[in-house]
C-alpha cells in the first residue's frame, strides 16, 4: 500500500516509527508536512497539492495532526476524505476531540464516567460553581492547554475563587473540576486501535505532583487494566468516533473516570512503557481496514 502519515516533524518518534513499522510490512510511505500541503476546493475534482504538484493517489493517511495546527490540519484531512482515502481518524473525530468541553459533553451524553465538571463564561456566582462540581479542592484547567500546562489545584475555596477570578480577568476558557484525590497524581494512558485497548500504560507524577504528563517529570510502567477500564477505554473512543487514540482515565473510588481522550497519542512512552510494537498495531489495522470510500463523513463534516 501506499501510505501518508501527515506530520509536521519527520524526525518526531512517533512518525519515525509509524514509517518503519509500515515500511517492515512492504508499504511505501510518504511523509507529508500537513501545513505545506495546498488544496484547490473550487474543482469538481478535489486534490491535495504540494509543492508544486498533485499528490500521488494513497491508500491510506495517518494524521498525526499537532493541536497547535488543528484548524489547518483537519481540513487538510477533509480533503483527503473528500476524494475517498481511508483516514485513520477522521476529521471530524480530531475536530471534536481538541475541543475539552465537547467531548465532555459527547462522552456525558452517553453516561461514560467523568469527574464532575463545570464550566462558565461569566458566572455571577464563583462560589456555586466550586460548590456545584463537590467544593475545594478543585482542579482548574486552561481550555487551551496541553501537556500539563494551564492545570493547577485549587486546595481551598479562596484560592479557587481567587484563581478562577484571575483566568477570567485573563478571558481565558476553563472548567473547573472534581479533584480525584484517590488517582494518587496517577493516570492510566490506555491505547485504543480499531475499538480494542492494544496497551496500557500508567503514569505516576514526580514527587509532590498532582499531573502525571511525562513532560512534567512523570514516570510510566505498564499496567493491567479491569474489565471495566478497558470497557470505558473503548467506549469513549467508540463515542468520539477515533480509530486510534490515547484515552486518559484516572481510577477513582467511583470507578474509572475519563478525563480526555487524544487523537495523535504519542508511541515513545508506550511503546518503551509497555514493550510493544504499537506503530505495527496501527499499521495492521490500516491493512485490515483501508478501502477507498470507507470513510463516514466523506469530508461532509
Ligand atoms: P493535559 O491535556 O494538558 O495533559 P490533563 O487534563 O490531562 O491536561 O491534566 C494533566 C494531568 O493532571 C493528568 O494527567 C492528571 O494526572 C492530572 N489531573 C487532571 N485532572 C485531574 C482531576 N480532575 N483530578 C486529579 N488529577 C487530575
């Protein structure tokens, strides 16, 4: 087959193992920077183009779309689902998962376990919303942010108030959240290809830290998940409508609770994590699934 994986760094881990992985298996790969591809929208006959010329046809895209170039990025991805090419992830699941408080509301709807959440423009009453999702202490996050950044612990009711007052002085987008103290500053980072959790891995902050992102100082082993994660693990990806993704759920007294679900998971701390050929799992997946015309929204999204 031949094979893109869009991706704005050739030498990132996660695209060089894709490459290696489908190049072991016979494929040809083509590594394409997703903000260097142009699209003529206009013609009955859609194309992606790139530097100078019309991209050969592929049987299947990998979008590795960084969350910095969302925007550009899915419609990138919408052009590739236009001309019927199998995508992995489609845009519009990519689209839905950037936005936290969309797929918050998407994965509520269909009563996957969440930690209560609350979420304001402008409240006239700060206190309520603190009240509302349990009291202090309360995790508050920068809709915007990623990899730890823009997550900070409120552990009184004043520094919540105080903090939340700060954010929207700042006209920042945040919610405010349920902390679940019993995750002990631990995640569990569960790997979903093709609607089956292929591994799982669980990362424990740094001393004294309540965030367990790898970026921060965190460590990863891997992990032996219960029926009931693995269930919640594959639904939320089922529900966002991701092929592959990363769902992130924290093991509260309650049960596992979903806090995000990724649609570009990175493979390094997984794969060394876990010891498994993850890319090759993708990749499999792509062979068993990739037929032209095989995507939902056809680029309709
Ligand atoms: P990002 O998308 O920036 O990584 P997350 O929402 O995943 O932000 O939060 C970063 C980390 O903070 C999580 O991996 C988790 O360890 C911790 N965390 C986030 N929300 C909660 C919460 N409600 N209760 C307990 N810990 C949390």
């Amino acid at each position: 087959m031949r094979i893109a994986i869009l991706s704005r760094g050739p030498a990132l881990y996660s695209t060089r193992r894709l490459k290696e992985a489908a190049e072991l298996r016979g494929h040809e790969v083509h590594i394409i920077d997703t903000l260097h591809c142009y699209m003529d929208i206009t013609s009955s006959k859609p194309a992606v183009r790139y530097d100078g010329e019309e991209l050969p046809y592929f049987d299947a895209v990998i979008p590795r779309i960084g969350a910095s170039i969302t925007f550009y990025g899915t419609s990138v991805v919408r052009q590739f689902e236009m001309m019927g090419t199998f995508v992995v992830n489609e845009s519009v699941a990519i689209s839905r998962s950037r936005d936290k408080l969309r797929s918050l509301q998407l994965l509520s709807r269909k009563g996957i376990g969440l930690p209560r959440t609350g979420f304001a423009n402008k409240p006239d009453n700060i206190k309520d919303l603190i009240r509302n999702v349990g009291g202090a202490p309360v995790v508050i996050k920068l809709l915007e942010g990623t990899q730890g950044i823009g997550v900070v612990l409120a552990e009184t009711p004043k520094t919540a108030e105080a903090m939340i007052e700060a954010f929207m002085g700042l006209k920042a987008n945040i919610l405010v959240q349920e902390f679940i103290k019993e995750a002990g500053g631990a995640d569990i980072r569960c790997l979903v290809v093709g609607g089956r959790v292929i591994a799982a891995m669980k990362r424990q902050g740094a001393e004294g830290e309540f965030r367990s992102n790898l970026h921060r100082g965190g460590s990863a082993e891997l992990v032996r998940l219960t029926k009931e994660e693995r269930a919640t693990a594959v639904d939320a990806a089922k529900i966002m409508g991701l092929n592959v993704c990363g769902v992130d759920v924290l093991r509260a007294t309650r049960g596992p609770v979903v806090m995000e679900v990724n649609s570009s998971p990175g493979l390094e701390g997984i794969e060394y994590a876990t010891g498994k050929d993850v890319a090759g799992m993708i990749i499999e997946f792509i062979e068993k699934n990739a037929r032209p015309h095989r995507t939902k929204t056809r680029g309709k999204g």
